[in-house]
C-alpha cells in the first residue's frame, strides 16, 4: 500500500464543464502537498511501481499540462529518471487510464528498440487519497514547441517528426479496403459528438445541415476505398513531440520522444497523424485556431499558391490530390471529438473558433 497521505485532503470527482475556482483550489492544494511532503510523495511513488525504497529520490521539475493534469519529474541514483502523473479530476483521471492502457498494448507490438526508445514505458498505477497517480519512465528531450516557431527549424523538425511517427505506422499497419465497420469507427462517433456541440448552441439550422453533409460526404468519399491503418498517436503535435536537447541548425533535427499517448489507437487510418501534426505545427506557427487553420487548408487544396506556400515553410503536405480534405477532415473530426464533452466543447469561444470554421466550409463546398 502508498504510505498514507492524509495530508492531502483531494478526491477524484467529475469534472463539469467548467471547474473554475474549485478545480483550480484543487490543483493548488495538490502541487503544495507535493512541494512540502517530498518524501512521502517520493516513497508513493516508489510503491506504485514496486521499488524497494524511495531513498536518495529527488523532485527534479513539476508543471502542469493544459488537461489538468500535474508532470513530476523525478530523478532515482543511479537509474533513469521517472516521470510521475497525477489528476484530481475525473476527466484527466480516465485519461491517465487510457494512457497506460495505450501504452502496455503497444508496447508488445514495438519491437525495434529504437523505436521503444521513443515511447514511455508504463511502470505503474495507482490511486493515492483520492489523487490518481499514473509512474512512466522518462524520455529524453525537450518540448518542440518553440522549434516550430523558427521558419528554419520549423522545417526540419516536421520532415524529422514525420520520420518518427513514419516508423511507428510502418511496423504496426495495414492495407484495408473500408468498410460499414470502419466507418462506424472513424465517422459516426466523431460527427456525433460534433452534433451534440450544435445542439448546445440552440436551433443553428446551418450547422445542423453541415453536420449531415460532413457525415454523408465522409462516408461516401471512404467507403470501398483501401488505406492504411494502424496505431496511431492520435495527439501528435509539437508539444507531445520532444527533440533532442542542443538540436541547431547545424544539423538535421532529431525526435527523441514522443509522449502523452492517451488518445492513441489501433486500427485508425495512419494519415491522421500527419495531418493533426500539420495542422498544429501551422497553429504554432501563425498564431491562430485549430477551426480557421483546418478550413484555410481545406480551401486551398494541393497545387494552389497556398500549398505551395506551405510546402516552403516546411509544412508540407502528408497526402496529395483528392485525398487531402477527407484526410484533413478525419484528423479534425478526430480531435473535435476527443473534447466535445469537456470543458472545451461546451465554451463557446472554443466552439466559435474550432468548430464553426470547418463546418461553414462544409457548408460552402459540399451544399
């Protein structure tokens, strides 16, 4: 068993859509028990993952991600550093969860070990006086983020990231011809959750018909055709991405790690990751949303002034000719999805700009 922590005085609890000063209290709570309790924290965490002793553990970083949970970095003498995770929250708990579930399962399929190498092994999991508390080794590097910034950087680090997440798709996927089944996985759950984002709006008749026209077109454009499938990352953008520390432009860039794995998934179609790679890395870039990103691309196409642009910047298009919007629709889907039932999907400064872009082009193109 955990030593007991009844110094921290949180449970797990569902998260509304919007947590505001309760949930921030509770994160403040939770990062001071790890600040002032370092040692029975460390030893915690040694139980989670079967450690004889925590002695000599030392805290060497802690931050918290934007979906509510706490990384703690922690070094061990003489072994490889550790990086602990912690949610109060019901909705970041399930995804501490999925993680370790994504990762376990991969982890049998990986078996060039530099390619393992790029994924946290899961050490264990636990639940600490109501804190979820999910151990995973550490990967080297640092966050991509300000890398994708730089113009110069910005188009080695995508070719390299590309390369990365390359490896993973070839050693994992297969050729389908798509199918009711497939379509049910990849469109109708993800389309469902973006009618449920217009049915909180009121009666929005324009959405509603782009809704409808996003999931016959999909499923027209997909069905009988053959893709490749098979794990993907499902969350891959520059700061789940992390290169080798000292990366210049003296030489090519480097993905050392790649993290956060907790909307990853078997048997999805490959392309997606590249494109939410691509959609994001412009996000970065440009300063702007995921919508009005998602629909300038859409509107551009492959061959246009625009994706030529593009190609220049380093942002390069992962598929050519037709199979670019329904591609680029599939990863937008795909993460729209993922948030239309937290915080996100019920604010609607989020929706207005992530959501209503995409299905005003839908709107424009396919009526």
């Amino acid at each position: 068993m955990p030593p007991d922590l009844a110094t921290w005085p949180l449970t797990v609890r569902s998260s509304p859509p919007f947590h505001g000063l309760l949930g921030l209290a509770a994160r403040r709570r939770l990062l001071r028990a790890v600040d002032r309790r370092r040692q029975p924290f460390v030893e915690t965490v040694a139980a989670a993952i079967g450690a004889p002793s925590a002695a000599g553990w030392t805290i060497v970083s802690r931050r918290w991600t934007d979906t509510g949970v706490l990384v703690v970095r922690i070094r061990r003498p003489g072994a490889p550093l550790l990086v602990a995770k912690l949610a109060t929250e019901a909705e970041a708990a399930a995804a501490l969860d999925r993680q370790a579930e994504r990762l376990q399962s991969l982890a049998t399929r990986l078996r060039d070990a530099d390619l393992r190498e790029l994924v946290p092994a899961p050490l264990g999991l636990t639940t600490a006086e109501g804190v979820r508390l999910s151990v995973e080794s550490a990967v080297p590097g640092a966050s991509a983020v300000a890398l994708v910034r730089q113009p110069a950087e910005r188009v080695r680090f995508v070719a390299a990231a590309f390369e990365a997440i390359g490896r993973l798709h070839a050693v994992t996927s297969r050729t389908v011809v798509v199918g009711d089944r497939d379509l049910e996985r990849w469109v109708e759950p993800h389309v469902d959750a973006v009618e449920r984002i217009v049915r909180r709006r009121g009666d929005d008749a324009a959405d509603r018909i782009a809704t409808r026209l996003l999931r016959d077109r999909l499923q027209a454009e997909l069905h009988g055709r053959r893709l490749a499938v098979g794990w993907i990352h499902g969350d891959y953008w520059p700061g789940n991405i992390l290169v080798a520390d000292g990366a210049t432009s003296d030489g090519p860039a480097r993905v050392s790690g790649i993290v956060d794995w907790d909307l990853a998934a078997d048997h999805e179609p490959a392309v997606q990751d590249l494109w939410h790679l691509l959609i994001f890395t412009r996000c970065l870039a440009e300063r702007r949303e995921l919508g009005r990103v998602t629909a300038d691309l859409l509107m551009a196409g492959p061959g246009t002034a625009e994706s030529r642009r593009l190609d220049a910047a380093g942002l390069a298009w992962p598929a050519r000719g037709d199979d670019a919007p329904t591609a680029i629709l599939l990863a937008w889907l795909r993460h729209v999805g993922a948030f239309a039932d937290g915080r996100q999907g019920h604010s609607p400064v989020w929706v207005g700009r992530n959501v209503r872009p995409v299905l005003a082009w839908v709107r424009r193109a396919w009526a």
